[in-house]
C-alpha cells in the first residue's frame, strides 16, 4: 500500500544519510594514512522513467545516495520526459538533463548511445547505473582502491535486490548489518571505468540494446573480458547497492491493455535477447568463465583484497603482468582462506539462460494504438515505406527527421526481415497490408515490376490510414529532408493534395502527364482526399503493367492530362478534390537542375531553399546509395 512506499522512502533516506556519514569517517582515517585519497570526479549516467509515483520516490532516493557519497559526483540524466527536467532543475548544476542521445520512439534510451556519451566524459570516472540503485559507502572505497592501478579498469557489481513488503523488511536490515550474506542476481548492475587512457571498452560496436531492457550489462562485460583492453573487476562483495524490487505482478495479472502493453512492453525484452544472441561472444561464452575470469575486489578482515579465480590467487601488492594491485595489508592466511571460500559464485548472474526467448520479436501494437501515440496536434502521420534491402536508407531517413525533431513518423514495411529490424532500432512500425512476396533486393527501381507491385502497397497504406481520421505525408526513405516541411504542407486547405512534381525541365508547366510524384505528397483525412485515394487504388488495381505513380496521374489529373488546371495543379471533377504539384525549388526531385551532380549538393539546396530533395530518377538501389552518400546527406551513424 501507500504506507509501504512512505516506510520504504524513509529507511532508504535513513539507510544513505548513516551510509554517508560512515563514508566520511573511513575516507578521514585513510587518508591520513595515506592509503586512498577522495579526489577525483565521478559522472554517474543513468537513463530514469518518469517521477511520479512510487517509481519516481525510489528514483528520487537512489539519487539522493548518489549525491551524499561526495561532492565530486555529478549526474547526467537521459531523458525526455518533463517530470525528468523539473526534478533535476532542483539539483542544478550538479543533476543536468540530456536529450540529445538516441531514443526508442517510446522514449526508452539505446544502451550503445549512452556508453558513447559516457565514454566522452571528461571525469576521472564514469558510472553506468539503474536510476533506482541505491549507493553507500563501500562503492566510493573501491573506486577509491582501482584507481590505485598502472592500467586502465572497467569495475562491475550486480545490484542486490530487496522486495518492498514487510516479510522482507527485516531481511534488508539484516544485510546492512551483517546478519545475512544472501545476494541475488539480476539484470541490474553498477558498472564504472576511468577515462584516464581513453582506452575502449571492448573491440567493435555494441548492437542497439534498449537500456534497462537486460542482457545489455552481461554483454558489455563478456566483450570486455574477450578484448582485454581493461582489467576487469566483478566488486560484488565490496560495492555496497541495492534496489527496492516491488512486486506489482498481481497488480498487472491478467492485463492486456494497451496502457498495460506500454508500461511492461516485453518486446523490448526480447529484442535485447536477440541481440545479445547475434552480436558478440555473450551467448557462446560459458557462464562459469565469468566466475574463472573476472578479477574479484572483496573484503576480508577489514582489508580490501584482489582475487584471480582461474589462478585461484589473492593479490596484495604483487605484480600483475605489466599490472600491479594496490591493496591494503593482508590478513592471516586462516582468515584469508575462509574469506575466499565464503565468496559466492557469479556465474548464474551471467547465464546465458535468459536468451531462450522466441527467434522473432513483434510489435503489440495495433495501427489504430501506434497513430494515437505519434500523431502531431494536427493528427497528422509521416509515414515511410521499406523493405530490407532499403534498411540503411530508411535508418538515415528516420535518423534526419529525429534530428529535425520529427517524432510523428511510422515504418510500413515490405518483409518480414525490415521488420524485425526496424523494431530494434526502436522505431514505430507495423506491417504493410498485402505486400508482394518476391521484391527483389537489388532491382526495385523506377520501371521495374518490383518497383510497381510496391508502390501499390502504399497507397492502400495511405488510404486505410485517412480513413481512421489521421493526415498523412507520404514520404519515401530516399527523400531526404532538409528542414521540416510539416507546417509549410498543413497550410493547405482541406480537399487539396500537395504533392511533389517529376518534371525535370526548368521551364513550362510542372502538372505534366505522369509527372505527379506518388512520393512525397500531403493528404488531408477529407471526404474529397479519402474518396480521391480509392480512385487511385481502384485503378492501380485495375493497371497490371502500370505503377501506382501512373494511376495517381491518371486518376487525379485525368488521362493525358485532361482535368489539368494551369501549369501547377489539377482538379479531379468527381470528388473535387484539387491536387497542388509542390514548387520545385522548396520540393525538388532528382533531376531537377542537376542538383545531384553539384559539388555540394546541401548548400546548392539550402541556398534555394529546398524542404527536401528526392534521390529518385537513377537506376539501381546500389547507385542511389552511393550518390545520397558521396554528397554527405547522410544521416545514419552506425
């Protein structure tokens, strides 16, 4: 109940504020003799959910430990969300904010992005952390002893856990006052390293974990024990955290709904465990080469010790290699021995048994679910279509609108393989309706058979969206996007499509037969657009050897161009609907002015103060990809 959360608020701040004062006392007394020395910075990085409620006070507790241990720790928090921004602002500027790293569209932070930016502090330490950790003393005491080391470190410890009911109350007191040496295992762990070197973690990159989703903490320590660049250190036994683990499983039994699907959002789970199967030596290694391998910090007769299990050797102050361990002095050898043999193995916190999850991940989310979480205040929906061959174009196209803080946008995609992808890379996605079974990878370009069965898919996709009551900008992942064109394209009326126009002349009209570019258009949620739509998809039914590019001309505009009104536009007589061909400086498309083979493409564009630009008129994926590339509008940072 509410009484628990208060009870549980007031041990922990009790819990830190006698942890605190403990710290300082041991640091004084080491210090002076001349054992350890607290100056140094830490940055601990953690990637919080929104404060409010229960999980907002273990959050808002967790923090407050970070913070007493010293005044050298700062914390930078990643995230969106505004509750995040308000509570950080009462700790300015010691707790700051940053929004600027890769997020799921749901808001859940990529692991990878937030070891990039850790990597890049300039501290003496930085700390990867769960937001509900709570940190005593002994986490300072052995970042205090490895950074006594010749070489560079990387210090992990898994996370106790302590349920929040009364039963467990009095198992917790007992941990923090030596009458219990359980420990459990989990997902969550403290993991820190210095900057001194700039040394890596590991060889390569990491693949897109979600943060906070597992395997991702497991993963990064194998790689770093495969690639030896740091010792690495398992401090279990002298790292002193833990988090309240509350049991809401009654709570949610038996839900599915959809706020149900958004708060447990299980998919995130299995997508970490697909990664962590695929990428790495993770799910290959034995759980038991952790337990050999890893370099053990632990307390024994009030003396910080190192312990080698494959060696089965403590070390003092004895050389390493080209390392030598800094400890303190050593304790008899009965004590020795009966410290070492209380150690509790770690090998079932790094089971690879949590990876024996489905071989596919799937997106729970029906389109009617993802359209009323990304709609804009406009109702209006970017959508992109893709298969996998198109993966790298569609991550440098959702990248661009990311950057040009363009939230709004969903993923139709072709096969099964873009769509799997798509999820792990944490973008909103669904299936496309009736896609072709046979697009080809290679040849799905402009005139090709692959290229008409796709873009008939979607036009449906358009049609089912507008009916459910959304707009739609239509927007293919080779248009790259300069600036973000949403307002200029809401500023036309109901019952007028904008679209862009495939005439490459520089002179004469732009509504040209079979000139109007299926794309990249706007389309309002009208009974004129919505009645339009089912022409178009009505006669691309109908054409066999025809694109869906021919049966919007053909049904917007008339055949050869009959219901054409002036050089820009044309009128449908039937729905009224009028269609407005975009102006080909603000909205150009490949062969517009030869704008692709300029020296700089981006600041011949911007100088003309191009929305976007089309890669399109160029034969093969392989050739769009290498000029979008070669001119630098690129946006996909693997």
């Amino acid at each position: 109940g509410l009484w628990l959360v208060w009870f549980w608020g007031f041990f922990l701040i009790w819990v830190s504020l006698y942890s605190i004062r403990k710290l300082s006392e041991e640091t004084a007394m080491r210090t002076q003799k001349g054992v350890v020395s607290q100056e140094f910075s830490i940055t601990i990085f953690a990637g919080p959910r929104p404060f409010k409620g229960s999980i907002g006070e273990r959050q808002a507790v967790a923090l407050r430990s970070w913070l007493g241990l010293s005044e050298t720790i700062t914390v930078i928090l990643f995230s969106k969300d505004p509750s995040v921004f308000s509570f950080a602002g009462s700790f300015a500027p010691r707790v700051t904010v940053e929004a600027n790293i890769d997020f799921t569209f749901l808001g859940t932070p990529f692991f990878h992005s937030m070891v990039a930016r850790s990597m890049a502090s300039s501290s003496d330490v930085s700390v990867l952390i769960d937001p509900d950790t709570i940190l005593l003393s002994g986490f300072m005491i052995s970042l205090q002893y490895a950074l006594k080391l010749d070489d560079d470190w990387l210090l992990v410890s898994v996370t106790q856990s302590s349920a929040s009911n009364q039963s467990e109350s009095r198992k917790l007191q007992e941990n923090f006052t030596g009458g219990s040496s359980e420990k459990s295992c989990g997902d969550k762990m403290v993991i820190a390293w210095n900057n001194n070197g700039g040394t890596p973690l590991h060889h390569g990159a990491p693949p897109p974990f979600l943060y906070g989703k597992g395997v991702h903490n497991q993963w990064l320590v194998g790689e770093a024990l495969n690639s030896g660049f740091r010792l690495v250190i398992e401090a279990g036994d002298a790292v002193s955290s833990f988090y309240v683990d509350e049991d809401n499983s009654a709570e949610l039994a038996g839900k599915s709904t959809f706020p149900d699907l958004l708060r447990n959002r299980n998919w995130e789970r299995h997508g970490n465990a697909l990664l962590g199967k695929a990428y790495g030596s993770f799910s290959f290694q034995n759980a038991n080469y952790y337990d050999s391998e890893l370099m053990r910090l632990f307390q024994c007769g009030g003396h910080h010790l190192f312990l080698r299990p494959a060696r089965n050797i403590v070390y003092p102050l004895e050389p390493i290699g080209r390392r030598r361990i800094a400890a303190a002095s050593f304790p008899d050898q009965k004590t020795l021995s009966e410290c070492v043999s209380s150690l509790e193995s770690i090998e079932g916190c790094f089971s690879t048994d949590q990876l024996g999850l489905p071989k596919q991940v799937s997106l729970p989310l029906s389109l009617e679910e993802l359209l009323s979480l990304l709609s804009d205040s406009n109702k209006t929906i970017v959508l992109g279509v893709a298969g996998y061959s198109y993966k790298d174009m569609l991550m440098s196209w959702a990248c661009r609108l990311r950057r040009l803080q363009v939230h709004n946008f969903l993923v139709c995609t072709l096969d099964e393989e873009a769509y799997e992808f798509a999820i792990l890379q944490g973008l909103a996605v669904i299936k496309c309706p009736s896609p072709p079974t046979d697009v080809s990878f290679d040849d799905c370009h402009f005139g090709t058979d692959c290229f008409r069965k796709v873009t008939k898919v979607k036009s449906r996709m358009v049609l089912r969206i507008l009916k459910l009551g959304y707009n739609v900008v239509m927007s293919d992942v080779d248009v790259y996007w300069f600036k973000n064109p949403l307002p200029y394209l809401a500023s036309f009326p109901p019952g007028v499509m904008a679209a862009q126009s495939d005439e490459y002349n520089s002179t004469g009209p732009i509504n040209m037969p079979r000139r109007l570019n299926s794309g990249f258009y706007h389309a309002h949620s009208d009974g004129a657009t919505v009645g339009a739509l089912e022409k178009v998809v009505m006669h691309a039914a109908g054409a066999r050897y025809g694109s869906e590019q021919a049966s919007f001309y053909d049904a917007l505009c008339g055949e050869g161009g009959s219901y054409a009104v002036g050089w820009d536009g044309c009128a449908e007589p039937e729905t009224k609907l009028r269609v407005h061909f975009l102006d080909r400086e603000l909205f150009p498309n490949g062969a517009f002015m030869e704008l692709w083979e300029r020296n700089d493409t981006r600041r011949a564009c911007q100088e003309m103060g191009c929305y976007v630009i089309h890669n399109n008129w160029i034969r093969s994926r392989y050739l769009k990809l290498q000029r979008q590339l070669k001119s630098g509008l690129w946006d996909y940072d693997v």
